[in-house]
C-alpha cells in the first residue's frame, strides 16, 4: 500500500496518484483537513495482536499499518466540527486531534518521501542557508532581521534597487511575490519591526528550476529577463523560456549533499545563474511544483515520482 498526505484538486498528487494505480498499485490518499469533522481514525493496541492504524475516507475503512510507503505532499490543517464555534475549543479539538493523528503517522511502519520531521525542518530557509554553504554552494548576500536599522544599513551597503525583499512562506491565500527594494520601501522600512523580513542581494540572470527525485535530477532554466517582472519568475513564467539544462557533476554532487544533510528526497531546488556562469542557491522547497516545468520541457517528472514511490513498495 501506498499511502499518499495531500488533498484533492492538487494537480500534481493527482497525476503521480492516477499513474500509480493504472499499474495497478493500491494507493489510499487522506487530506488532513478531514480530520476530525469529515473523517474518523481508530487506533487500537493489544497483547496479542497487531496493532491496527485504521481511517475513514469515502472510498472506505483502510488499515493504515499495511502502508509500505507514504508520500508527504500537501498538508492542510485540521478542521473542528462547524457546531464548535468557541476559540479555545477549537484550539483543544485540533491539538487532540494532532496529537492523535500525528502520532498515528509517526507509528506507521514505513518509509516517508520526504520524512515528515525532516521536511517540516528543511522548509525553514535559515536552516536551507547554513547547509547550503556547507556544502559548497553560493548564497546571495542575505539579511533576515526585524530591526529596520539593520535593513537600512543592509540595503544602503549593496545599494538600492540590487536588494530584493520576500517573505518566508508563501500560500494561496497569502500571497506575496518577491520584490525590489525601492525608494517608497526604505521610507517604509520602520514597519520591519513588527516581523523578520528577508532581505537579499539581487543576483541577475536566469532561473533554474532543479527537481530532485531520489538521485535523479531533473534542471530546467527559466529565462524570465526579457518579462514584464524579472525578479520573481513565478508570477511571469507563462512568458518566460523554459528550456532543460544539464548541470555538471560538480553542481550535481554538492545539490545532493545538500539533499543528504537536509534528509530529502524529493526537492524542488531554485537557483540563479549569472551571465558569467556563477550559480546561487536561492532556496529548496520539499513540496515544490514541477508541473509547469514538465509541460513546458517534457522531462518525465512525474515518472520519476511515481517510480520512486512504487519502488518502495512491495512488488505487484
């Protein structure tokens, strides 16, 4: 059994999903977000029986302890039953509610792409920073503080408008592109204070996308300079080039003593690439996208996944 953390309408979950069970793999997907309201768990120890790991989904009951493998994909937060409106109730139903779940998770006899604790750790970029370096790779220049002295003195140092800004996460419901310090924004610099900030060194040139599966490498450059917004290809890469590069061994190697040290084994890796050849490392994300990548390059990402995981299942 292949069990899969994600939840409906993700595209990618899906198209790994559907792949796996056309070759006749047993995959059982679960949305945390179902739990408590939608869905129910029963876990249940003995003496003289095996213990059982058992969740509700609407295609059924499915024993969990059976799962050879579980993919970690896209989490959701768990979601209280709509009668509990009070705050602090709703705070005690979703921490019971981790706490059962979770350690339900942390129990199940199988191997994690990406391990769960590893990956929450890996999405912290500080952390991805430090490794970075260790490994031999270039960081950009880079400052995180919420003292708008620091920011000031920090931008001034490289000067204006080479200093980019963005936040630590970004999420569909809170959305904020990355963006060049200007003028307007070092007049606004005091509201720093109220939350760390990344600020960065502008590294110009050309995007690399590099996903990582296992050993397989899978790099494609996102030409975004000739765009409306070169400083941040995810909001142009529709007009962007996109093509598939090879990396050398070199670059091969230290990426993947990064996803080693960081104990991933799936990682979308964001770079830049100077006109002089230099490469950055930007940042590493453990639940990345690539499926703007693969439609635009035909490199077989989602293969690759999909061959991942049913690797570690038993065979059919």
């Amino acid at each position: 059994m292949i069990l899969v953390i994600s939840y409906e309408g993700e595209e990618h979950t899906a198209s790994v999903v559907n792949l796996l069970r056309a070759q006749g793999r047993e995959v059982i997907q679960i949305d945390l977000a179902n739990f408590p309201a939608r869905s129910d768990i029963a876990l249940s120890w003995s003496n003289d029986s095996a213990a059982k790991y058992e969740v509700s989904t609407s295609d059924g009951v499915f024993d969990l302890s059976r799962a050879n493998v579980g993919w970690w994909r896209r989490v959701r937060p768990f979601a209280a039953h709509a009668e509990i409106t009070r705050r602090s109730d709703i705070a005690f139903v979703e921490s019971e509610t981790s706490q059962a779940v979770n350690g339900m998770l942390d129990a199940l006899p199988c191997t994690w792409i990406n391990p769960r604790e590893a990956d929450s750790i890996a999405h912290h970029k500080p952390y991805q920073w430090a490794v970075a370096q260790q490994v031999g790779l270039q960081v950009p220049r880079t400052l995180v503080t919420n003292n708008p002295a620091q920011a000031r003195h920090f931008i001034t140092q490289i000067a204006p408008g080479a200093v980019v800004f963005k936040a630590f996460l970004a999420s569909t419901q809170d959305w904020r592109e990355t963006r060049l310090v200007e003028a307007s924004d070092i007049k606004q610099l005091e509201l720093v204070k109220y939350a760390p900030v990344i600020f960065q060194e502008y590294i110009d040139g050309v995007d690399l996308r590099i996903t990582v599966i296992g050993d397989a490498f899978f790099a494609a450059e996102i030409d975004a300079r000739q765009t409306r917004y070169p400083v941040d290809m995810r909001m142009v890469v529709g007009e962007a080039l996109v093509k598939p590069v090879t990396l050398s061994p070199d670059l091969q190697a230290r990426l993947l003593a990064l996803q080693r040290r960081l104990n991933l084994a799936y990682g979308a890796i964001d770079m830049r690439r100077t006109p002089a050849g230099d490469y950055y490392f930007l940042e590493v994300n453990p639940a990345g996208q690539w499926a703007f990548v693969e439609e635009r390059t035909q490199l077989p990402i989602t293969k690759a996944m999909a061959d991942l995981l049913a690797s570690l299942d038993h065979p059919i």
